[in-house]
C-alpha cells in the first residue's frame, strides 16, 4: 500500500513538475494565416539548443544569492563554506548521474556548455606545446626536422614527453558531431590526421567502416570521438560497441552527450561490461534545464 502511495505521489510531482516550467505561459503577438494579428501562448521547440528552466531551480538559486552568494574554496566565512558545500555536492551528483567510476574518475566544472568541456579535453591530450610537433614532425626538409627537434626539446624540458603523442597523432571523428566535436580535434592534430568512418544509408555510425580504419591505423588512433546522439536527426550511437572497440587498439573514446543525457540513462561504467566503458563524457548543463 504504501508503495503504491509513493509511486502515485511521485507521478503527482512529475507531473507538477512537467508544467512548472519558466516561459510555458507566455503570450506572444502572431500573425493568422488570414493575417489577421493576435495573442497566442508560444509553442517553445528549440529545447535541444537551449532548455527552458524548472521554475523550482529558479527558487533555489534566488535562495542561494540571497543568502551564500560568495567565492568558494575559502573558510574565513560561512557563505564561502556553503558555496564549496554545494559545488562540491553538485559535483557528486553529477557523477552519480552519469555513472561515474569514483575510483578513476570525476566530473569537471569546464565553462558553459559541451564546447567548453570539450575544448579542455583536446588542450590536455595534445597540448599546445607539441601541437606543431604533430603537425610537422614528419616534413622531409631537413631545416624543419631541425626546427621540431628543437621544440620537441623544448617541451620535453617542460614536462611534457612528445613521444606518445607524436607516434598516437590520429583521432576518429563521426560525420554526425557537432562543430564542438570536430573543431577542438582539427586545431589539436590539424584535419590530415583526422580520420571520419563513414554512414549508413540511415544516417548512423558505420561500425564496419570504423573497424576498417582500426584495424589500418589503429596503434595511431589516440581517441575516437562520437556523438551519443545526433543534434539534428537524433540517431543514436552505440557507444559502448565504439569504445570496445577503441579500447581493443589502445585508444581512447570521447562522447559528446550534450542531446544524449538530457533524455536518456547514462552510465560511463559498467563493473559487468568494463571494456565498453567511456573515458570521457561532455554535457552541458543548459541542456539539462541549467542556466546557460
């Protein structure tokens, strides 16, 4: 009985929920067919650039201004105590969200949107100081082999050891990423070590032509970077399929699921399926009824 209670009360919310939404009821002036004009509540369908926010988050952030708005990671006063508190849980339940192995791995704070995220990650696989490196290491002119043997020196003396990134200089890209999938992976390797498996008569991820290109230059692949799904047809990818098969080649798999979290279960691990984990997952958070 009491489950049976529970269970209604929660669609009770969901439902509450469902319509308290910042901007369902608003007018706007229109035009009839007749062109006639007029006062119609708008239809909003563009949720997949930018969600409409739940009026109950709304709430909650007014209470927090009003009461804690403040730098965190300080301790001279409560405010800065309670804005670490609170990162700090937004934080965990994120990774609790996304099924996040707390043991190797945690969610970033990266800017506004997918784009940030994924941006940072390109800059700490390839980073800036051996990007001409990847880019020309391999000229047959003698005055430039001299040049990127001096740089190669010079990062090396930075800390950061070109040998690795050099030799895994490829990244798989799908022809249905968003720019924020393909710019950041273009500028880090420059678009000759890009390679893009083809698709489907139906629009997918072609799995056999993703094999193909693996199993030619795999030991050069260092990420395959997807979509988890399709800002503009809404397929989806088998992303646990892709990083088996990454990861059977020593590569990496990157999803971008800023249009996948928001309607669908995700979990970067699975203690039952470890070889099908992701490595590294981008949101945005204004996609997920967020702020932007």
């Amino acid at each position: 009985m009491n489950q049976a209670r529970e269970k209604g009360d929660a669609r009770t919310r969901l439902e509450r929920f469902r319509h308290d939404f910042l901007g369902l009821d608003l007018m706007e002036p229109v035009i009839g067919a007749d062109g006639s004009p007029g006062i119609r509540r708008r239809v909003y369908l563009d949720t997949g650039a930018t969600a409409l926010m739940p009026r109950m988050l709304m709430q909650s952030l007014e209470a927090y201004c009003r009461h804690a708005l403040a730098n965190s990671h300080s301790s001279a006063h409560r405010a800065a105590r309670v804005t670490s508190r609170e990162i700090a849980r937004s934080r965990s339940t994120l990774e609790t969200f996304l099924g996040v192995d707390p043991a190797s791995q945690a969610a970033i704070f990266a800017g506004n949107g997918a784009t940030a995220a994924l941006n940072l990650l390109a800059d700490a696989l390839f980073p800036p100081e051996v990007r001409l490196l990847i880019r020309g290491g391999r000229s047959r002119n003698p005055e430039l082999r001299s040049i990127f043997g001096d740089l190669r020196d010079w990062a090396k003396a930075r800390g950061v050891d070109a040998t690795d990134v050099l030799h895994r200089n490829l990244v798989v890209v799908s022809r249905i990423e968003h720019h924020s999938n393909i710019l950041p992976w273009m500028r880090a390797v420059g678009s000759r070590n890009l390679r893009f498996p083809a698709l489907t008569a139906d629009g997918r991820l072609d799995l056999d032509d993703l094999d193909r290109i693996l199993a030619a230059e795999g030991e050069r692949v260092r990420l395959v970077a997807v979509s988890g799904a399709s800002n503009v047809t809404g397929v989806l990818t088998p992303v646990r399929e892709v990083a088996r098969r990454a990861h059977a080649v020593g590569a990496e798999i990157v999803v971008d699921a800023a249009q996948w979290a928001p309607h669908a279960a995700v979990r970067m691990c699975d203690p039952a399926d470890p070889a099908g984990d992701l490595d590294y997952l981008a949101i945005s958070g204004h996609k997920l009824y967020a702020p932007g």
